[in-house]
C-alpha cells in the first residue's frame, strides 16, 4: 500500500508536489489534523484537508486498501520555527492559515 501527502493551495487545487510516507506508518490523519514534517533547517507544516482511500477489487466480493492519498496545505509557522524550503512554500502558495497558537 502506498501513503503519500499531496500539496495542494490553499483551500484545494492542483497538486504542487508529494510527499511519501512510509507505508509501515500508523497513524492515518484524519481532516483537520496538522501534519509536520522535520528537515535539516526546520519544519514544514501542513493542515489535512481530506483523505482519499483507493482499493483494489481481488474478486467479486473483496478489496483490498491499495493507496491512501493525503491532501494538505502548507500553513505558516511561528518565526524562527519553519524551514526556509517551507517559508519559500508558503510564500509561493500564499498560505493563509497559520500553525496553532504554541502557548505564547
């Protein structure tokens, strides 16, 4: 089974780019979940916005879960947080929902 994060534009849209998962994962986000990711300068954020399950027919009475695509937007972190690769992102995309208040 494959698992992969489609970036979209704000509010939906063509998909700018994806990022696999691995299919071992267990955590299936759900809409509304924000999904981060670590890189070497940072964090790149992302807000669900749906979940697309596709299967495949075995027979005439079974299925069986072959892909599950993942359609988020980029979302604005608190300064010093984010990576550049992800501010650039937003930039371009012109993200307007930000990360969650972190309590400050």
């Amino acid at each position: 089974m494959e698992i992969a994060v489609h970036v979209v534009p704000p509010g939906g849209g063509e998909m700018q780019f994806t990022i696999p998962i691995s299919e071992d994962s267990f955590y299936r986000p759900i809409p509304g979940d924000y999904l981060n990711f670590r890189e070497d300068d940072g964090l790149c954020a992302f807000y669900v916005l749906n979940v697309h399950h596709y299967y495949e027919k075995l027979d005439a009475s079974r299925y069986m879960a072959e892909n599950i695509v993942i359609e988020a937007e980029p979302v604005k972190l608190p300064d010093g947080i984010g990576s550049e690769s992800h501010l650039t992102l937003c930039t371009t995309l012109k993200a307007n929902r930000h990360y969650p208040n972190l309590g400050t």
